[in-house]
C-alpha cells in the first residue's frame, strides 16, 4: 500500500499518532532535519535520542526506519510520524 505524503496519518495506528502528536506538541525543537537529499530526510531526535530516515518517491513515502525501540517491534512509531509533520 503507498504512503502518500499528504495522507500518511492512515499508517500509523492511534497510539502511534498520538505519541507523536506528543513528541511535536513538547519536543518539536528537539527534532532537527540534519541533511537532505533528493528523495531522502534525515531528522534527529534529541530528547531520545534516535535518527529517523525517511526514502522518498515522488509524493510518497518508499520506507522509513527509526532507531528507536518501538521502531524494532512494530515497524512505526512516533518518531517517525512527528518527522513527517
């Protein structure tokens, strides 16, 4: 199934969203964007701290990782979804 930017929130399941509705509410200054090329973001997150990669195609999203635990077990997690706000 593609992940389209503009409706990516669909991925996630709610406790997902809402942690990272959390993340963005208190630790959205802790989250930096350090590099960026044609189709790939690269935040860090420094309350965690963890790295978020996110491969782009166009207007969606080809896969992303999170070095976070969460990310192991399930696959997503609220790092990631506050990376693609």
């Amino acid at each position: 199934m593609p992940i389209y930017l503009n409706s990516y929130e669909k991925t996630f399941d709610d406790p997902t969203q809402q942690l990272g509705r959390e993340i963005i509410e208190k630790e959205l200054d802790q989250i930096t964007h350090i590099e960026s090329e044609k189709n790939l973001w690269l935040f860090q997150h420094f309350t965690d701290p963890v790295e978020v990669e996110i491969l782009l195609a166009g207007r969606k999203v080809s896969s992303f990782t999170c070095d976070c635990e969460a990310f192991q077990f399930k696959k997503q997690c609220g790092h990631i979804f506050a990376s693609l706000q």
